[in-house]
C-alpha cells in the first residue's frame, strides 16, 4: 500500500484561500497608503499607489529577464553525458 501523504497545496479549496488571502493583504496594504505621510525623493513618489504598482511592474520584468536568460543559458538534459 502506498500511502503518499497529501499536502496542504493539493486540495484546490486551500490554494483559492490563498490567493484570497494575498489579494486582501494586498489591498489592505494599498489602502493604507492613504494614511501616512510620505517623504518622497522625487515627486513621482508621491502618487497614491506608487509602490505597488512600481513593484508588480519590477516583478514582472524580472519574470521576463529570468524567462530570457533561461531560453539563452538552457543546456540539452544529457549535456554533460556526451
């Protein structure tokens, strides 16, 4: 009998939990945006929402820099067999 134990991200219930969860944080994290003075460096940095926006955009372009770099350093599986 082969018993695998099942983990928490299996159950499809638990992943939309998850997400639900990080979407709430998130937002609740750019609400609070409204309530503090910033000290900004330059101006731009005083939008509502600066950050985040600015930080799902490097996310993404590091995502896409990864994606390149994998398709340019990516080796054939038995390389070092040959």
């Amino acid at each position: 009998m082969n018993k695998e134990k099942k983990h928490w991200f299996n159950n499809k219930t638990n992943i939309k939990k998850l997400i639900i969860g990080i979407l709430t944080s998130c937002s609740l994290l750019l609400l609070l945006d409204l309530f503090y003075e910033k000290h900004p460096l330059v101006p731009i940095e005083n939008w509502f929402g600066f950050y985040c926006f600015f930080s799902f955009i490097i996310g993404c372009v590091i995502v896409f820099c990864g994606n390149l770099m994998r398709r340019l350093l990516m080796r054939k599986e038995d390389f070092y067999d040959e």
